[in-house]
C-alpha cells in the first residue's frame, strides 16, 4: 500500500473519531416540555410565584442520572385548566415559568403542538399537570363530592383532547407522562376556623380523588398510551389513617400530616407543594423513564 494511501486512510480514521463522538453526544440532547398549571411552572405559596422549585426543574437533573439530556422547555401557566389549554390565548406573564417564553397568539396546545412538531426528531419528554383547577372550585360548596364528579365530565373530554393532539405532534414514541395531585384538602381537618365541618371534607376529598379525580385523569391518558404517575397516593392520602404529632397541630392523623408538610394549605390555604412536595412529583416522572446507556 502506498504511503499517500495509508495517509488518507489514517485522516479518515481521525475524522470518525472526532465526528462519531460528536454526532452521539448530539443526539442525546432532548427537549422536555412542561405543559399544564400552576404546578408545571412550580407556583409556590410562600413566595406567591412561580420558582424553579417545581417538579419539571427538579426533573432535569434526575433524568441526568438515567442518562437523559433534557433542555426543559416550560408552557405551562399558572391557574390554566383544561378548557383554558385548549382555548385561552396566551398567558400572563406572571403565570408563566421564570424566565419561560410567552405565546400571546396561541392557546397552551397550539403553541406546544408547534413546539414539538418543529422539533419533532429531539423531543424525549412531555409531562402534563391539569385538571386541579376544574374541581378546586369544590371545596367552599355544600356538596364538594357532587361538584367534582360534574366538572370531571368535561374535563376528562378536555384532556383526552389535548393528549391525542400532544400525541399526535410527537408520534407513538413521544414519551407523555400525566401527574395527578397530593390531596390538600386533607389539610381542612386543622382549619375549622374556615371549615367548621373539616375532618368531613377531608374525608370527602379522599373519595373525590379515588373514585372520580385520579380515574378520569388516568383514563384520558391511558386513551393515548401516556403514563400516568399517582402522586396523591405517593404522597400518603391514602393511610393508614393512623395519628402523629405536628406543631402546632398537636395529635393529627398521618395523611393530614403529610398534606400539612408538602404543601402550604394549612399554614395559609395554599394548594400548591414546598419544594420537598415537587420533588416526590419529579422522582415519580423520573421513575417511568428507562435507563439509557
């Protein structure tokens, strides 16, 4: 072999290593968007704001570890419900993620459809928090469990929607990912001074959450073979219903304790979770990605 021939073939050698490496590392960067409420852009009571707090910034860094990439894109916007994604234009800016982009001609889905079909061939991750708004407005009415079994009619037809739409733009690959809600209303049980009936609703709460809630939202993304993470039971609700001790609470049942410490609605009827309570959301999303290698 001639010495130019063995040259060129050594250049060519060089080249694959340098351009191969490369090319991988490339392809491992994947978009992640949030979409949904106030708790994908990570609203948090104590600052009344939204933070990187929430779970889609705690997220990031826990796919790192699974050996995922992911540049989080957040769409989401504070106090949206299913009919606002699907309808409303835009998002006032204090409602959106810090330092997220705004969409002031596009509804929520419009502007993540187009997000995700201009970017089709990078996107690894979708993760939907919505619904908690259609049935928040439950809890102040004298039959709360009637109220929320109406309003997740509609918004079940909603999110069925707005995942074959997300699903659709991705393809059958995309990765969905669907999260429910801790149940806050449990923390009623230490607030008769505005619930004189509060260990009734919080027993209320559990069934709405068990039989109407959680059921409706699964089944809407089931219906597009998106995962579904069941944070209210990740974050005790459910029991056992045995008793501790939590200043200044004093003896309080355990599922209400842990309302009480994930989120601020006992201190100051806050439906939105501390950054402890985002990060048992993040690990749960974290745990339905596999491993890549």
């Amino acid at each position: 072999m001639s010495s130019s021939r063995v040259r060129a073939l050594l250049a060519a050698v060089l080249v694959s290593l340098v351009v191969v490496p490369a090319a991988h590392a490339a392809a491992k960067k994947q978009y992640y968007v949030s979409l949904g409420d106030s708790y994908a852009v990570g609203y948090q009571g104590n600052v009344k704001a939204t933070t990187h707090n929430g779970f889609a910034d705690q997220l990031v860094p826990l796919a790192r570890k699974k050996g995922y990439r992911f540049t989080l894109v957040n769409l989401g916007c504070g106090g949206a419900t299913t009919t606002s994604m699907l309808q409303r234009k835009g998002c006032d800016a204090r409602a959106l993620a810090p330092g997220a982009a705004g969409y002031p001609n596009q509804t929520q889905v419009q502007a993540a459809v187009s997000f995700i079909k201009k970017h089709k061939a990078q996107m690894g991750l979708v993760t939907i928090s919505i619904g908690g708004n259609d049935v928040d407005v439950c809890l102040p009415k004298t039959d709360p469990l009637g109220c929320v079994a109406t309003n997740m009619g509609p918004a079940v037809r909603n999110l069925k929607s707005i995942v074959r739409q997300i699903r659709k733009a991705g393809g059958k690959s995309l990765k969905i990912v669907g999260t429910t809600y801790p149940d806050v209303a449990l923390g009623a049980w230490v607030r008769h001074d505005v619930f004189p009936q509060g260990d009734t609703l919080a027993a209320l709460s559990l069934t709405a959450f068990s039989k109407y809630i959680n059921p409706g939202l699964q089944k809407s993304y089931k219906s597009q073979k998106a995962k579904f993470v069941n944070v209210t039971k990740a974050t005790g609700a459910f029991g056992p219903f045995d008793t501790t001790t939590l200043a200044p609470y004093g003896v309080i049942p355990t599922p209400v304790a842990k309302a009480c410490q994930l989120t601020f609605f006992c201190t100051s009827l806050d439906i939105h979770m501390t950054t402890k309570g985002y990060g048992i959301i993040a690990r749960l999303v974290a745990g339905t990605l596999p491993k890549r290698h």
